[in-house]
C-alpha cells in the first residue's frame, strides 16, 4: 500500500507543468516513444539532442514575429512575364501577305539615340517584343510605338494602331447602374412637390467615328513591357474641351478618378485618351512634301482628310529641314476645334418645317451659329504660333563631325517630350514626357461662375415698410370722408329726381 502511495505521488510530481506548460513525464514518454522509433546507434550519447529536438516540436508560438512576405515579388511576376517575349515562335512566317505590320521600332530607336531622345536599347527591345505580341493578338494592320508617358504610381506605354478592314473592336462600355425604385409610402411621395428647373443642357456632340478626326487611330497601353495591352475607348469632344481647362498628372491606373474643377466626364482612361488626341494632333509631323491627299474621295471634304505616300516625294536636304524656318516640316495630324472635333458639326441643327412654318421661322430670326474653322492638313511648321515668346520648334542635327550622315531632329516646345527626326525618306514621331502642355504662368483652376439673382428688382415686388399709427389714423379719417361725400352725393340726387 505504501509502495503505490509512493508511486502516486512520484507521478504527480513529474505532472506538475513549469511556466512553459510542459511538464517532465510528457515529456519522457514523447522522448522515449522518439527513441524506441528512431532506434539510434548511440542513444545514450545523443539523448540530449533528442530531448532538444522533442523540446522544439511541442513548441508552438501563436503570435509570430515574422514578417509577412509575399511568395513571389513584383520584380519576379514580371521577369516570369518578359521570359516569354524572348519565346520565338515556331511554324509561323515573319512576313504576312508580304507586308509588315509592326515598325521596325529598333531603327526608329537608333535615329533618336544620335539625337539624345529614347528609352535605353533594352527597354526598347522589350517594347518591341511586346509590340510583337500585340500585332500577333489583335486583328491588327499597322502598329507602331506611339510613346512613354510618366505617372506618379507607374508609367504609360503607349501603341498606336489600325485595324484590318471590316474589324473595329472597342474597349467595354461602363455598366450604368440602374435606378433605385422608391419603396411604397415613402417620405418622398408626401413631400411638397418642389419647383422643376426649366434649364435644359446643350445636346451632346456626336462623337467621331473610327477612322475619323480624333479617333482616326487606335491606342493600347500597358505599364511594362510583358503585362496586358489594355485598348483605351474613344475620346468625346467633352472630353477634349474638359482635358484644356484642367492640369492632372497621371497616377497609372486606368480605372482612377479624375477630381478636378470643371469636372472631367471620365476617369483616368478617358483623360489618358483625351491628351493622346491633343498631343498627336499638336506633335505628329513629317517632312513637306511626303504625304499628298487622296484626290480619290467621295467628297471634297473626306478628300482633304484622307492622304496617301507621295510617290514623287523629292528627299529634302539637312539645311532645309533644320532651317529655323521650319519650312521643310508639315503637320499631318488634323487640328481639334475648340469644340473638340476635328470636323464641325452645327450644335443646334435646323428643324425640318413646312412651307408656312419655314416662313415664320425666318420671321422669328433664329440664332446661327458661325461654322468653326482651323488651320488644313498637311500645314507647314512655320505658321505655328510661337510659345511664351519662343518658337514653337527646336530643330537641331545629330552630328556636326559628320554632317553628311548625320539626321535632324526637332523637339516641341508647347508639349515638352515630343520629338522627330527625318533623314531621307524615313521619319517618326515619339512622346516621351508627363502629357502636360507648357504653361509660364502657374496653373489656377477657374472661378465658379456668378451666382444667379433670385427675382427682379421692381416696384411689384419690392416689400413696402409698415405704416406708423399717425399715418394709420390719416388713411382711415380720408376714407371716411370718402364715404360721407359719396352717401351726400347720393341723397342729392335721390331728392332731384
């Protein structure tokens, strides 16, 4: 009896748990199971270290004091995404139907290197390896690298493209969300009707087309080279009229909001868009004489948009097109209208009348609106208007040393970043910058305009002050002698008939 008393008392010692919860006959039953299923060689030698071991297994901590780090870095998401542009495809012809669809982008690099403007030759060759794959993803006619713009969270690489005829893609609408349905007994419906204002806004302009005016041409930007071309959606002339009277640096997401005053009808997307149109059409140019228009049009007016390779194009020399005169270089962008379209159209078109309306409508005399006009295609450089006292180009050559191989190249001073060069029959255009026009004076949003008067101020409405006592006692003594005088002149006449 004594010897299990003892016993009992020997296990409960060895149960007593320490300040760690571990207690030592858990503990020897865990590092004899460990021993009896290891079976080493040395086990008397080493059974500090298996009690060690057995020791760090029971222990489990449920606050960590790691940090948190993701399984796969940035830098390694988007190496494993440019490893694949470096994947030369097999089975597949270089050339389609005999013609090339991408611009040989590495060419084009190297003329503005000679004139200290690009990217690095590694960057480049990324962009155009994904350039490549776009071209190969999309029903594409042409590509080219359109340029870089700078963000404060990431950056914009911008391709400019043309679809093959009879495809026209487009980016996907916005889901507008459907109104909320008022409950039944509401609040509202017992409230007083309040007045309906009779303004009614300016109807909207129509928006260009595909193949027209500022939607001539298509864009796709990525952050980097490697990661998904997104398609930006067609620009609106509100939004061209918007993107002129505010200043926003870009943040590098698409779906960002643009706060600013007057409000932008978009996101960042659509000013993204919005300042590509402005820059192109302000920026694209080339050397005189190489485009001609396409005589073969419909109309006069389609003829004067549409132009073609000059096939008798005579190469203009370096001294021409480095002439401060600008007079060897020529827009082929068309000009945006303050209304932002590149061709009118009549804000409030007539209405269609009869014969007597016709007649009292002109009697009526309506308001016309005078057409808006802008400088034709294909203008020279030398009738740009000067920025801040400054021309509006900079042209320069790459080489003096070397004059005879050298290229010319000339850099916009109303959108700093855009540049191009020329040298015999080649040329191009890149924008390399933040998208903001120059400006000498500092940006300041515009004041709100005046706020409306509420009535007119006339003798109908203007409230009159109360009448003193004296003047009361007057007005009621003046009317009563008006009633005496009438009831005499009554009984004057009563007595005479």
């Amino acid at each position: 009896m004594a010897d299990s008393v003892s016993v009992l008392q020997a296990k409960a010692f060895l149960l007593q748990a320490g300040p760690s919860g571990l207690n030592l006959y858990d503990h020897l039953s865990d590092l004899i199971a460990k021993v009896l299923d290891e079976r080493p060689q040395n086990a008397a030698e080493t059974l500090e270290d298996i009690s060690r071991k057995v020791k760090a297994n029971r222990f489990h901590h449920s606050a960590s004091t790691i940090q948190n780090v993701p399984e796969v870095s940035r830098d390694v998401t988007l190496a494993t995404a440019q490893a694949k542009l470096f994947r030369s495809p097999q089975g597949e012809d270089e050339e389609q139907d005999g013609q090339h669809v991408l611009a040989n982008l590495m060419e084009t690099a190297q003329f503005f290197e000679d004139n200290c403007v690009g990217l690095g030759r590694e960057e480049t060759f990324r962009i155009f390896l994904s350039l490549k794959t776009l071209s190969e993803s999309h029903p594409l006619k042409t590509v080219r690298f359109w340029g870089k713009i700078f963000g404060i969270e990431s950056n914009y690489l911008v391709a400019e493209a043309e679809y093959k005829e009879g495809e026209e893609p487009r980016a996907p609408e916005p889901e507008q969300a459907e109104p909320e349905e008022q409950p039944e007994g509401s609040p509202e419906e017992n409230a007083d009707v309040l007045p309906k204002s009779q303004y009614k806004p300016p109807p909207a302009l129509p928006v260009e087309e595909y193949g027209h005016g500022v939607n001539k041409k298509i864009y796709y930007v990525c952050s980097e080279p490697g990661t998904e071309w997104k398609l930006l959606p067609d620009v609106t002339p509100s939004q061209i009229s918007s993107s002129r009277q505010i200043r926003k640096f870009l943040t590098g997401r698409l779906d960002a909001p643009v706060v600013s005053y007057p409000p932008f009808p978009g996101n960042e997307a659509n000013y993204l868009r919005a300042q590509i149109a402005r820059i192109t059409s302000g920026t694209h140019v080339s050397p005189i004489g190489f485009y001609t228009f396409d005589e073969e049009g419909e109309e006069e007016e389609e003829a004067r948009e549409n132009f073609i390779i000059n096939a008798e194009f005579e190469e203009k020399s370096r001294s021409e097109l480095v002439d401060s005169s600008l007079s060897g270089w020529s827009h082929h962008a068309p000009h945006i209208l303050p209304q932002g379209r590149c061709r009118w159209v009549n804000p409030n078109p007539p209405k269609e009348r009869d014969g007597d309306e016709e007649e009292e409508g002109e009697e009526d005399g309506e308001t016309q609106v005078e057409p808006e006009t802008g400088p034709p295609l294909l203008q020279p450089l030398q009738n740009d208007e000067d920025v801040d006292g400054q021309p509006a180009w900079t042209p320069r050559i790459s080489s003096t040393l070397m004059p005879g191989y050298s290229s010319v190249c000339i850099a916009s001073n109303r959108w700093p970043g855009a540049f191009a060069f020329a040298l015999g029959k080649k040329f191009d255009n890149i924008y390399i910058g933040f998208g903001q026009k120059y400006s000498a004076d500092p940006y300041s949003p515009p004041l709100p305009p005046p706020a409306e008067n509420e009535y007119p101020v006339g003798a109908d409405i203007t409230e009159a002050t109360d009448p003193s006592r004296e003047e009361e006692a007057a007005f009621e003594a003046a009317q009563a002698q008006a009633r005496e005088q009438a009831e005499a002149a009554e009984e004057d006449g009563e007595e005479e008939d």
